[in-house]
C-alpha cells in the first residue's frame, strides 16, 4: 500500500527537479509512474514475452551501427560529461541494458523485467523503485558530494559518495540513483513483495514529448497486467512546465 503521507496524485505534485539540472540540460524531461496494488507473480509469462521482444528489438537496432550511435545514448553521453562523469565507466542505464541484451535481459523480477524492456524497446533510461521504501518525495539536484548513497560491493552494504555537481535522485534519508540514471540503491530496489512502484522516465533531445508519453502509456498497459485493482498516476516535468 501506499506510504501513509500521501496519495498517488498529491505524491507526484511532491517531486522536486533542482533548477541546476535544468542549468545544466534544459532540454531534459522526467517523466513519473505510480502504480499501486500490485500482485507478485501476476502476468509472468507476459514478462518474458515483452523481455524477448526487447532483445529482439535491441539486436535490430545495433544490426548496423554500435549503441553509442544511437541517438538518445549519444546524448545521454554528453549529459554526462557535462557534469564530469566518464561514459565509457559509467554507461547510463538504456546504454548498459542494449549492451545487454543480445546475450539477455536479467530476469530479476517481474517488475524490472518491465521496465527493462520498456526501456529497451522505446529507447529511453527508465528506472523502477519500490515507493514504500521512499522516505519523503523525490528530489533531482546536483549534488554537494556529501549525500549518503547505500549500495552493495562484493556482497556487503557499504556507504558511498557522489561527486560533488553529480546529478542524483534523492529522498530524504540519500540517494537513490547516482549519475542521473547509472546505479540505484538497494534501499529502495523493487522486490517480489513490491506493491507500489514509481518509474522514472528520462528523455533529452532528440526524444519528443510524444515519444516519452508513448512509452509511459506501453509501461502502464503492462503494469495494468500486474492486478485486478492496479491504479496508477503519472506526471510530466519540464523545464517549461516548471519543476
């Protein structure tokens, strides 16, 4: 169920975008998903269906030029130079998962296995969360370096550190994806039990406002699939839309 301080459409109008990431690529979108009553294990054989066509569709894509060709990971790549990170280190998360998919998609779970290919098949980096793991509402800022992000090494929980003007999600306890879309914590990853999630669309140019709803309106379709009482919300922030 939802966290008691909020609703799905009052915790959307919560999310924050710092004003220095729209300094930084006023071209960006983020475009949110909340979805509530869940079931685990609902619509598993759906999920491989929409998995394999993913990685049908990734090997299409890269049958005549490499990943860093296409257009929204090109300039993802650039997104993050901008803010002093290495892409060829630190791949934006549709860059990794088209890395990935001609030797396979993880089947984590249901969820991720969603959203993964969503991601894949509309070409945009979308992240998934458990909300019920969230303390407070999202914010995207630069960060001061000082923020804690929980993650695991080698099997151990471990605290680090984002560089300092390193654009990262947060909540009110830490970060909860660094380098915009690279890594997210395990604090708040989706489970088997997860039954309200947030998704975070991300788009630059040359992705359209249209392109984006359209893979939010494929994402709640198949989120739809997950529950007979499944309910979701979504909203559109821009830097002409405000933040």
């Amino acid at each position: 169920m939802m966290p008691n301080w909020m609703d799905l459409d009052s915790f959307l109008l919560e999310v924050r975008i710092d004003p220095a990431v729209w300094e930084l690529r006023p071209d960006y979108r983020a475009l949110l998903v909340v979805a509530d009553g869940i079931i685990s294990g609902q619509g598993d054989h759906h999920v491989e269906e929409l998995l394999h066509d993913a990685e049908d569709r990734a090997r299409d894509a890269l049958a005549d030029r490499p990943v860093e060709e296409l257009a929204h990971v090109a300039t993802w790549r650039n997104a993050y130079r901008s803010f002093g990170a290495k892409p060829q280190r630190t791949r934006n998360s549709l860059e990794a998962l088209l890395r990935r998919a001609d030797t396979g998609l993880s089947r984590i779970n249901q969820l991720t296995g969603i959203y993964n290919a969503i991601s894949v098949i509309h070409q945009i980096p979308l992240g998934g969360e458990d909300l019920n793991r969230y303390v407070g509402p999202p914010r995207l800022i630069r960060a001061n370096g000082t923020e804690r992000f929980d993650t695991i090494e080698q099997g151990v929980e471990i605290v680090e550190h984002p560089e300092p003007g390193e654009v990262v999600w947060c909540d009110e306890v830490g970060v909860t994806c660094r380098r915009w879309n690279w890594r997210q914590t395990w604090r708040t990853r989706l489970q088997e039990d997860t039954t309200t999630a947030l998704f975070i669309l991300d788009a630059l140019e040359p992705k359209t406002d249209e392109a984006l709803l359209a893979a939010a309106t494929d994402l709640i379709g198949h989120l739809n699939r997950l529950g007979p009482d499944v309910r979701t919300a979504s909203r559109l922030i821009s830097n002409q839309k405000g933040a």
